[in-house]
C-alpha cells in the first residue's frame, strides 16, 4: 500500500468507504467489459498536447486568466474539448502511463466543459490527479463555489507517495465510491458525492512547467454502463429556415447576425450549439483569440482552441469576427511587463509586439471576414483619452496605425475595425472615436469601420433609442466608415419586456442602415451570463436564451426581423 503523506481535509475521512468481508453466497460472474483507446483519440486541439506515434506528448503552456486590472493569473489547464470525450452511465475505469516526466504531470477527468469568461474560469465537478517524483496529489471538486471563484478549493485534496511513478494510474468509479490506484496499490478510496454525475467524461493532460509523455490512456466499463466516445454536441446542427440569420437574409442578403461565442458549451451543451446554428451567421471567439489565450508565453502560441471554433463555424457557413488585437486587458504577464524606459528597449519591445501581430494575422489568413485591430482604446470612465497601455508606451498615440498597417501586410482582405463602448449615441466619446479612425487611416492605416458594443448594463444610462443610434450610423456613413453593432446584451432589471424591446430597437436600427453592415449579440445563453461581485458569482440574465428555451427578448428581434 502507498505511504500517506498529507490528510484527508476535515470531514472526509469519516466517509470512507470501509469494506467488510463474510459474504455468504457466491458473487456472480463479472460483467465482461467494453474498452475504448483513448490514446489514439482526436487530441489536435487541444493546447500543449502532441500526437505521435509512440502516444501524447505533453508541454507546458502556461494558460492563465488575468483580472481586468492585470493582476491575479488563474491557472487555465485545457481539456479535449473539439475531440474525444466520453458518455457512460454507470461504473467505470480509466487508467493512464506516464513516463519521461521532467517536472510535474497533471490529468484531469471532468463531467462537463468548465465556464470560461473574460476574467476567472470557473471549475465543473471532478479529479485532477497532479504527479510530481514519487509525490500524488489527489484533487477533487464538486462544482460548488462557496468561496472565491478564482481560487477553487477542492472539497477532497491529499498527497500519496507511489512506489512507481511509471506504474499504470488508475481512477475506478465502483457505485458510489471513487478510488484511486497506481499499479497494484491502492492510494485513495472516497465517497463519489456529487463528482461525475452528468454521465460524460471531460479529460486534460497538461503540466506546469515540464513535459511528460502519455503512452497509454484506455477507458473501461462494463457493458450495461453503454461506455462510448462522442464528439462535439454541434456536429448534427444545421441551420434553421426561421433563425435570426436567415431572416434577415430575407431583407439584406450580405447582413450578419452573429454571436460571442466560447467553445466548451458549443461542443458539450446541445442547447447551446442548436441555438448558435440555427440562428447565428457570424460567430466572435469570446475569449479564445484574445492575447492571453493566444500566447502565454512570449513566442508560445496555443491557437488550438481558436482553430476549433473557426473549424466550425466554416462547416456551419457561418463567418468568423476575430476579436481582438490590441488590448489594455487581457495580456499575458510577458506582453504586460515588455520593458520601455529607454529607447532601445522601446524598439526591442516594439519588435516583440509586431511579431506577435503578424505571427497571429498570419496564422488565421483567410478565415477571418473581419478583426478587431484595436479594441476598447479609450479610458474606462467614459472619458476621450487614450488608455497608456503597453501599445501606447511603445509606439505612442499613433500606436493603431502601426497596429493596423502590420495586420495589413499580414493579410490586407481582413476588414479591420477599432471596436469601443460607450460611443453608441452621440457625444464625446462617439465624436473621439470617430476622430480616431479617420487619423489612423489619415497614418496609413486600413480601418473598414468601427464597432459600436451596445452593452446595456443600465436602462437608466445606457438605453440606446432609435432615434440616436440612426443618428449615429449616418454619422459614421458620411465619414465613410462602416458600422459593426459588436457586443449587444441588455439587462432584464426593468423586466423581460423593456429588455426585448431595446435588443428590438437595436437590431432593427442596424438593420435598416446600410452603413450597419452586421449585429452581434455578446452571449447566447443565461447558463455562460456569470459575472463576480464582491469576491462571489453572480448569474446574469442578458441573453436571448434561457435554459435552451427563447426569452421575449429572442422572439422580438423574430419580430423585428419580419418572422
């Protein structure tokens, strides 16, 4: 048996299972097993896994979610969420090998996709087995938060020493209890609880710092559990005749409506996914093509999640808005701590930051129909003055310019666009933006348009009448801009029907200008609306679904559309 080396925390180690003896009639004959390879499974998307003949190996990426403020860095470890995962309805057994391990080699085995929004990650129920020497740590989550949502604190953690750190690691789900083996030793045995309840199987291999090599990775069960491989919930969607898109495409054939979109619930909610297809003809990669998500690391890049949501939508028919470039938010630690106290370091770091642009530019060429260059430049209290962001301390106030000219080179068919909030409606803000553009152009940029977010976050401050946003759109199509209406989600504080109404005047203004050239809506459903207050998770209710069903909200933009 394993050396117990941390205990159990409190109030577990009463739950135990304790296994007694003395039966009196034989046991049946075991139920033969069905087995599935997972090695061989479709891993190419996941980030910091490669597939080789001799089975995975795995390289740390260090993915990690920043605050808006910059601080903080939650770990971000991947799951195979595009390729293989498993659906079984009973007891079960996974084993994996690792071997080659040079630091540490985590494994993680979930029972739906995690929530990923712009600032925390929050973690579904399951096991994260972490091997670092001789040393196991056990980690077990129950998809609760009772404290901060960025540090998840398991409900069961302890570490075991294993006698070989090359032998088979073993998780078996045997009724109601969970146990963990390594070879022929027993480490842990638990109380299943609420983990693995939804009858899927999410898996992750990632590592820290290290790398290590997965030469064997199976799945067992027995018969009647109905243990199989799936694949993403969006694979059978189509299109629907009477969704949003086809719609308007009744009005305005070249007219977009699209959706912020994450992958984790296009590929493990088929509510979700039904939705996306049938309604949407554009989709924004919510989080997946921002900085930190594209390269952790300076010179590391992990467009594996990004790939996968522009794989799909191009089998759906639908068009992908890449979002984003620069940005005062959402930067890898490198890309935040470039250095530029002197002129050499400023041209070093000016170096750094365009081999980014055209590394990444480069890389989606001819995916993209548009891209946001530079997204939310102005400061965050409404105000008109440019945010002094690394972009800004490196290249200057003419810093979109020379963003926009190298996404330019990269790929000049890219239609770029300097997306802000707060410039819906005539103002300041509205005029700067506009000024904005028409410099960056005037420097030699190729700005197409810009993108008006829409957020409604308060009726009493941030409605948006039709009279205004018309207004606005004449505006921007006099200077010879076009108009993305680019991250529309309204609150339901006033009730579902002021709600409907706005999202209605909003999508119908747009449509009826010809300089309004697409609408987005930045959400889908109420399930992914999570927002932190105060250090606790807050469900938001902005979207146009609920639960997979259609709010007012929904069924006025149908309206609004002539459906």
């Amino acid at each position: 048996m394993a050396r117990r080396r941390y205990a159990l925390i409190a109030g577990l180690a009463s739950g135990l299972l304790v296994v007694l003896g003395g039966c009196s009639s034989p046991e049946p004959p075991p139920e033969p097993d069905v087995t599935v390879d997972l090695l061989h499974g479709d891993w190419r998307e996941v980030p910091g896994v490669t597939a080789g003949s001799g089975g995975l190996q795995i390289t740390a990426t260090a993915r990690r979610i920043v605050r808006q403020d910059g601080g903080g860095g939650q770990p971000n470890p991947p799951l195979n969420l595009s390729g293989i995962h498993l659906v079984v309805g009973g007891d079960f057994t996974l084993s994996a090998t690792f071997a080659d391990v040079t630091a540490d080699a985590s494994w993680a085995l979930y029972d739906r996709p995690p929530v990923i929004a712009d600032e925390f990650r929050v973690e579904p129920a399951g096991l994260r087995l972490t091997l670092q020497g001789d040393d196991l740590e056990i980690a077990v989550f129950d998809g609760t938060q009772k404290r901060d949502v960025t540090q998840p604190v398991p409900v069961h953690d302890e570490h075991v020493t294993v006698s070989d750190p090359g032998a088979p690691l073993t998780v078996r789900r045997s009724g109601d209890t969970l146990e963990i083996a390594s070879g022929a030793d027993t480490l842990s045995s638990l109380p299943l609880g609420k983990v693995f309840s939804s009858g899927e199987l999410w898996l992750g291999l990632s590592s820290d710092s290290g790398a290590f090599d997965v030469t064997s990775l199976k799945a067992a069960a027995p018969k009647s559990a109905g243990l199989r491989t799936s694949g993403a919930a969006i694979a059978g969607v189509q299109p629907s005749a009477d969704g949003l898109q086809e719609l308007a495409a009744r009005t305005r054939p070249d007219f977009r409506i699209g959706a912020a979109v994450a992958l984790g619930p296009l590929t493990g909610d088929e509510d979700y996914a039904r939705d996306v297809v049938s309604n949407f003809g554009s989709v924004t990669p919510e989080n997946a093509m921002k900085p930190q998500f594209l390269s952790p690391q300076q010179g590391v890049y992990t467009f594996e999640e990004a790939d996968a949501i522009i794989a799909i939508a191009e089998s759906k028919g639908m068009i992908v808005h890449g979002h984003t470039i620069a940005f005062s938010e959402a930067m890898p630690r490198w890309m935040q701590e470039l250095p530029t106290g002197s002129e050499p370091e400023r041209r070093a770091s000016a170096g750094a930051l365009l081999d980014y642009v055209t590394t990444v530019v480069t890389h989606f060429k001819g995916r993209l129909d548009s891209l946001d260059v530079v997204n939310e430049p102005f400061d965050v209290d409404q105000g008109t003055s440019l945010q002094q962001n690394i972009w800004y301390r490196v290249f200057g106030p003419g810093y979109p310019a020379v963003v926009s000219q190298a996404v330019y080179d990269a790929d000049p068919t890219v239609k770029q666009f300097i997306n802000e909030n707060g410039a819906d409606v005539p103002g300041e803000r509205q005029d700067a933006l506009l000024k904005l553009a028409l410099d960056t152009n005037a420097q030699g940029g190729h700005i197409y348009g810009v993108g008006l977010q829409a957020h409604i976050y308060d009726l009493e401050t941030d409605a948006i009448s039709a009279a205004d946003l018309t207004q606005t759109l004449n505006l921007f199509e006099d200077a010879g801009l076009h108009v993305r209406i680019s991250e529309n989600d309204v609150t339901d504080d006033q009730g579902t029907e002021v709600q409907a109404e706005q999202y209605a005047t909003v999508l119908a203004t747009c449509l009826r200008s010809r300089a309004c050239v697409s609408y987005t809506t930045w959400g889908v459903d109420h399930r992914y609306n999570w927002w932190i207050n105060d250090g606790s998770l807050q469900q938001g209710h902005d979207y146009l679904f609920k639960d997979g069903q259609p709010t007012p909200a929904y069924e006025a933009m149908k309206r609004a559309l002539g459906g």
